[in-house]
C-alpha cells in the first residue's frame, strides 16, 4: 500500500511499503521531515517531473566499516598518497558533482534542485556530511550522506579518477567512528568491497541503537 502524506509530520509504519520499498508519497524535503525519515530508515528518491517518493526496501544494503575488503592494489594506491582526503570541506561542490556524473544505464540525475537545496540545509545545520578527495588542489571524487545514530546513510558519491570515490568509501570506514554505512541498495561495485544484504528489521534495529 502506498500512502500519500499531507503537511502533517509522520510516516508510515516502513513494514507496509511495497516489495519494491515504495512507502509513500507527497510531503516535501524539509529538514524535520527529512530527518524523521532518516530515524525510522525511509529516504526519498525521486526524478525530476515526479512527486516526491519515499522508499524502505525490505532488504537493506549496508557496509560494516570494520569488514571493508580492500585489495592489494587499493593498498597500494592508499600509501602512495597520491590523494588527500577532507571531511566537510567543501560540501556542496561534492553533492553537485554527484549530480552532475552520469550513471551507467540511468538518464539524467535524480538528484535535482529541489534535492540540492534539501541537502544542503542538512549539511549547514549539521546532519548531512561529505568526504572529498583531492589530487594537488583538484577535487577528483568524495560522497556524501546523512549521519544516525553513528550509521551513515550515504546518499551518493562520484569519480573524476580511477579509485577517488573507493578512497572516500574507505577513509569513511577507517576514521569517521560509525557502526554502519548504508548503501541503501545493492551493486555490484560495493559488494566487492564487502557491502551485504540485511533484512530491513535488522537494518532498523542497527538504526535505533545508540553508541
């Protein structure tokens, strides 16, 4: 069932979303809205002439920070140095980066004006964050997410250079102190690097423990 939301702040019950996650629909991208999605494991996801849609697979794809696979190569490339990582530098030219990279099999970007603005109110208030990667003073890769409870809800991330956004991944793994990074949904690419399926009842669980 598909329920359409009104100007009152609530969700629906996640377990009542579609198979293919789509719980509702409606609302806007409000901060208090966004985050109350956020806390009960609903993230929107929408094109740009739809209305805005609210999702909670059953099955949630997440990485455990501490169970990152990182090959010999990636190793390699990590102590060369050839990239620096920042943390909160430079926010908003990470998001629209993301927006602006195109997708294997996807036309245009699903994150539009509208999301632009919703996330950038989250990062200037504190919740929404971002990881840059950088050659000499080049951004070449980094992603972004919202932080819960110590799980980060990654949103998007991109690659200007082989291995900049896999070295965003991993440095958020290795020094951003969270018990969770979640991917939302599966791919290929962040399974080989250790990201598994949950059930969404224990991806909520995962979500409303604090510490």
């Amino acid at each position: 069932m598909i329920f359409q939301l009104n100007d009152e702040l609530v969700f629906p019950d996640p377990s009542l979303a579609e198979e293919d996650g789509l719980l509702a629909i409606g609302g806007d991208l409000s901060l208090e809205r966004l985050l109350l999605a956020y806390q009960n494991g609903i993230f929107p996801w929408f094109n740009e002439d739809d209305p805005i849609l609210w999702y909670s697979p059953p099955e949630r794809f997440v990485l455990v920070p501490k169970e990152i696979k990182i090959s010999k190569s990636m190793n390699q490339l990590l102590r060369s140095k050839k990239f620096k990582v920042t943390r909160n530098q430079n926010f908003d030219a990470v998001i629209r980066s993301c927006a602006n990279s195109e997708r294997k099999g996807q036309n245009g970007t699903w994150i539009n004006n509208l999301m632009l603005g919703a996330y950038l109110n989250l990062h200037k208030k504190g919740f929404a964050h971002s990881i840059e990667v950088w050659e000499n003073d080049a951004l070449v890769g980094g992603l972004y997410g919202v932080l819960v409870n110590r799980v980060f809800c990654g949103e998007s991330m991109f690659s200007k250079k082989s291995n900049a956004s896999k070295t965003a991944l991993i440095w958020l793994c290795q020094n951003a102190n969270i018990k969770l990074i979640d991917c939302q949904v599966y791919t290929e690419h962040l399974e080989s690097m250790g990201a598994k399926l949950i059930d969404r009842a224990v991806f909520l669980g995962q979500l409303h423990q604090n510490g």
